[in-house]
C-alpha cells in the first residue's frame, strides 16, 4: 500500500485525495460483487461437472451387458468432454478478458469496451502465471490516444 502513502502525503485537500484513492483502487482491484459472482459461477460449474461424473459411473456400470445403454454411455461421454472443453474456454477467455480490462485501466484507459475492440484479440495470450503475451497498449496510446488519460506533465519554476 506504499501507494496510499504516497497520496496521505502529498495531498491536502480531502475530496482530491478520495478521488486519486477511489481511482487507484478501481485499477488495481477487482470489485468484490465481481469478484464473488466469479466464484458463485465456478462453484455452480464444478458441481455441474462433479454430478456429470457420478452420471457418468453410475451408467457405466448399468450399461455393462446392454449394447444400446453402452452405445448412450459413449455418446453422453462424449458430449461430457466437449461440454467440459467449452467450459474451460468459457473460463480461460473469461480471465483473458479480465486481464485486458485490468491492463487497459493501469495504463488509464477512458473505455475498455472502445479499447479492445481495436485490439486484435487472437494475438494476446494469458500465459499460467496471469501475465499477458502480445498485448501492446503502447501502440494504441500514440495511434488513437484519445481513449486514454493524458498524463499532465507540470514543471514548477518554468515560466513562458
């Protein structure tokens, strides 16, 4: 929090200060309502996936002597592993995205929907440790700087 401070220590004026400390949180944290709808989500699919398989075993035995159940039980398997792959690209997109906007909002973008649409989402990859491959907001700020926050550079004792 070696942040805050910095701000406790700079400024004077209460407002300015909840307002620097209101956006800094804003790009370095998730909302908790986010947050706890993310984990409400996950535990739903993993239930999901934990009564797929107890299904899954309990058809197996039954369809052990009957072609016809066995024939069900491949195809529901296979069902099963491209629903269970969907929902792992469902996820990984979903920390993706979340990645970006988090990037975007450091680096002080105005709209992160505007920004990433002009974003060639293909080229980013999140790599295991959370880290974006290939995400280059550098290029965007000199091209269509207007969806960024200037930075004011101010120069005390410089007069012109």
């Amino acid at each position: 929090m070696k942040w805050l401070k910095e701000l406790l220590e700079k400024e004077n004026d209460s407002q300015e200060l909840e307002k620097k400390i209101a956006e800094k949180l804003k790009q370095e944290y998730v909302a908790k309502v986010d947050y706890d709808g993310i984990v409400e989500a996950k535990k739903g699919l993993e239930g999901q996936i934990a009564q797929r398989d107890a299904d899954i075993k309990a058809l197996k035995e039954g369809a052990k002597d009957n072609k016809e159940l066995q024939k069900e039980y491949e195809a529901l398997q296979e069902k099963y592993k491209l629903d269970t792959e969907n929902l792992q690209k469902q996820y990984q997109n979903s920390r993706k995205n979340s990645a970006i906007d988090m990037e975007i909002l450091k680096a002080k973008g105005k709209n992160t929907k505007a920004i990433k649409a002009l974003l060639d989402m293909d080229k980013i990859t999140l790599k295991d440790d959370g880290t974006l491959e290939g995400l280059d907001l550098d290029s965007l700020k000199k091209s269509d700087g207007y969806l960024f926050e200037i930075e004011q550079t101010h120069r005390e004792g410089v007069m012109g």
